[in-house]
C-alpha cells in the first residue's frame, strides 16, 4: 500500500511539472504569436506608405507639418494627399489618412475607405532634412500595455 501511494505521489508530481511546463510553453508562444502580428502590421503599413509615396511625382511633393499631410499628384496628374493628423477625411483626393478613433490606416480609393490596417495607436511624421527626407513612425500598444514603434526615414524631393 506503502509503495502505491508514493508510486501514486511520484506520479501525480510528475504530471504537475509537465502540465507547468506545458502552460508556459503555450503562453510564450501565444505571446510570440502576438508580437510577430504587431510587426507585421506595422511593418505591412510602413512598406505600403512608403510604396505610394514614391509613386507620387517627387517634384511636386509638399509637406506640412502643422497637419502632418503630404500632398502631390499621383500617377494621372491629380492632387493627391495623404493625411496623418487623425481626422477622419472625405476628401475624394485623400488617397490614405489615419483615423484615430478606431485607430486604423484607411485607403480612401473611389470614396471607400477601406481599412489598411488596424490597432494603430499613432501616427508621426516628421521632417528629418527639411524638404528631402521625413521620418514616418507607427506606434501600437500590445495586451500587456508595451508600445511597439516601428519607423521609416522616406527620401522625397520636396518643393520649397
């Protein structure tokens, strides 16, 4: 009998290390998992902003700081903008902006707004060599309250 309950105790011992071990395993990865989600969004945003900014014509470029926009004219010859400020734009012309309410990059293509990404908690842009090179930077905050900033310096041949 003796032998049956330390068999028993052994047993019961060895379950909880595994079953311990087994848990933080899963929490560890799910919190990988939802690091690498946060990366990719931002990176994805990043990539895409950078994308279209280089699209636009680099001698028409104008950038304003006080709104955080950028305005040129896209592939057909129309001005276009891309707003950072964190209104929400019904402009036809706003070919992306930020809306901080319900923290998403939106792609405003025939008057959509189709979301770009989401869970962006901010939006910065600013001028790291005036009228040549600015500085974008997206900012989010994961379940635990860390910020995850990602940021971007775009060369771009801005009128003066």
């Amino acid at each position: 009998m003796l032998e049956l309950m330390l068999v028993l105790l052994l047993c019961s011992l060895l379950i909880f290390v595994y079953t311990t071990i087994v848990s933080q395993s899963i929490n560890y990865w799910q919190e990988n998992i939802e690091q690498i989600h946060i990366h990719e969004n931002l990176q994805y945003s990043l990539h895409y902003i950078e994308k279209n900014l280089r699209q636009f014509n680099q001698q028409q470029i104008k950038y304003y700081p006080n709104i955080q926009q950028i305005e040129s004219e896209n592939s057909q010859g129309q001005t276009s903008y891309m707003d950072f400020s964190g209104r929400v734009i019904y402009n036809t012309n706003t070919y992306l902006y930020y809306h901080k309410g319900n923290r998403q990059l939106r792609i405003n293509r025939n008057t959509e707004h189709n979301i770009l990404a989401i869970n962006i908690d901010q939006v910065n842009v600013r001028e790291v060599i005036p009228h040549t090179l600015i500085e974008v930077s997206l900012s989010t905050f994961d379940k635990n309250g860390k910020e995850h900033t990602l940021k971007s310096k775009i060369r771009i041949n801005a009128r003066r």
